[in-house]
C-alpha cells in the first residue's frame, strides 16, 4: 500500500451536513461537518491539483476557504488500516532512529535473526503492512527498547 492515499473525488451534502471522500485505492470515507469544525453551509468542494491530490478544498457561505489534508478524514472515520499504518511509522521510525544513532547495522540484524538483509529492509518498510512482529518485537530488544502493546477502549 502506499504510504500516502490520493484523494480521487468530494463531494457535500448540506442537508446531512456530510462531506465524503473518495480514495484512489477505492476508499470511500463520510465524515460529518461537525467532525470538522464546519458551521456554515458548503458551496463548493475539490480535489486540491497543487497538493496532487493529497488535500481537499473548500468553500464556505461566506466566500471563505479551508484546505482539508488527505488522511483527516481517514483518522476521523477511525480507517483501521490507516491507524495501523500510522502506528507502524512511529514505531518503525524509532527503530530507524535507534539503528542510526547507535550505529547499528541493517545486516547485524539480520544475523542476529537469523534471516536476510532484504527480511530485515521489508521490516523496516513503513508501506508494507504485513509485519512479522516476532521479528519486530526482536529487533527493538536488540536496540534496547521496549515494545508495549496495549489493548484499551477506543475514545
């Protein structure tokens, strides 16, 4: 998956006060103007071309507009593969951080696991999703920190 979804299509809807997204990757997102912040009514919506399809334009009823980036609604409608990938980024960047600032190298690592270079670069990709937390789990106690998982209510 890519690391940064395109946004395809918006649209609004006043009378339910709904604003709705349409990804590339065939998402298709509704997040409430309420969510939002948006008190007024919506005369116009688009795909911002400047930003390459990664915002979203609006105009209000008072002529003003606001820009919307692409994963705000993806983080408000709660996208599970979103949330996830967005965890994995910041665990993955610790790790790379880790990696760098001890001067740690990629193929240590794949000795210490007992498995390939190219395995160890496939773990520390953020795009690729599937993850062998194992080997995850693994790594960090190598560089010295901790993962914790936690289970908790959503908010």
């Amino acid at each position: 998956m890519k690391t940064t979804e395109r946004i395809r299509a918006v649209r609004f809807d006043n009378r339910k006060r709904v604003l709705r997204v349409d990804y590339a990757s065939g998402k298709r997102i509704g997040v409430h103007y309420g969510h939002l912040g948006i008190t007024q009514k919506v005369v116009g919506v688009w795909v911002d071309e400047e930003t390459r399809g990664r915002s979203i334009g609006i105009r209000l009823q008072d002529g003003s507009e606001e820009y919307m980036p692409y994963d705000q609604p993806l983080a408000l409608a709660r996208d599970p593969e979103y949330l996830l990938r967005t965890q994995l980024e910041r665990v993955l960047a610790r790790i790379r951080e880790t990696l760098t600032a001890k001067g740690i190298s990629k193929r240590y690592l794949a000795t210490q696991l007992g498995t390939s270079d190219n395995q160890i670069q496939r773990l520390l990709d953020p795009s690729i999703l599937n993850k062998n937390l194992e080997q995850l789990y693994r790594i960090s106690l190598l560089l010295g920190l901790e993962l914790e998982w936690r289970v908790r209510a959503a908010a």
